[in-house]
C-alpha cells in the first residue's frame, strides 16, 4: 500500500496493518498458513502442467473433485498430509517438494 493511501486511511481512523495483526495470528500460526497456501498453489500448478482436470486427479487420490479443489485453495478442512499425498501421486518428487517448502 502506498504512503498517501495509508496515510488517508489512518487519518479517518482506520488501523492498517498485516492480516497475522489483525487476526490475531503467531508466527507459527502464520507459517503453517504460508506453508499450506504454497502446497495448494503447487498442486494446482502441477496438475495443469500434467494437464489433469480435478476430476482425474480425484480418481488418482480416491477422492471427490471438490476435494481437490478445496485442496488447491488450501481451504481449512484439508490436511497438509492429504496434500502432500495428492503431490507424490501425480508424480511430484521429493526434491520438488522440497522446494515449495523452502520458499
């Protein structure tokens, strides 16, 4: 947010600040949700680059294509393991994985 914006914002009497302020979140907290929203972003990307459609990777994992696509918006009801499951049966390497982590 630019200086002006945030300045006309404060003056009305709105706070600004990050989304961990406002909700209240710790860093581990905050981490788990970078963490979780990467692996999304990643499944996505890598079902594309297979050009899989939702629907085939759910029959790949067993599971429903709304499943896959709550697992691609990183949506609260699903696990990180369930996640990183999906990733090694399309065919994601470890390495790979490695990598969405350490970003």
């Amino acid at each position: 947010m630019n200086k002006n914006k945030r300045a006309k914002l404060e003056k009305k009497g709105w706070t600004v600040g990050s989304p961990d302020k406002f909700l209240g979140l710790s860093p581990e907290e905050s981490a788990y949700i970078e963490l979780k929203i990467a692996l999304g972003e990643f499944m996505q990307q890598k079902r594309k680059e297979k050009r899989l459609t939702q629907i085939q990777v759910a029959e790949l994992i067993h599971s429903g294509q709304s499943r896959v696509a709550k697992m691609e918006k990183a949506e609260k009801s699903v696990s990180v393991d369930l996640m990183i499951r999906s990733l090694f049966a399309m065919g994601t390497t470890k390495k790979e994985l490695s990598k969405v982590l350490n970003n």
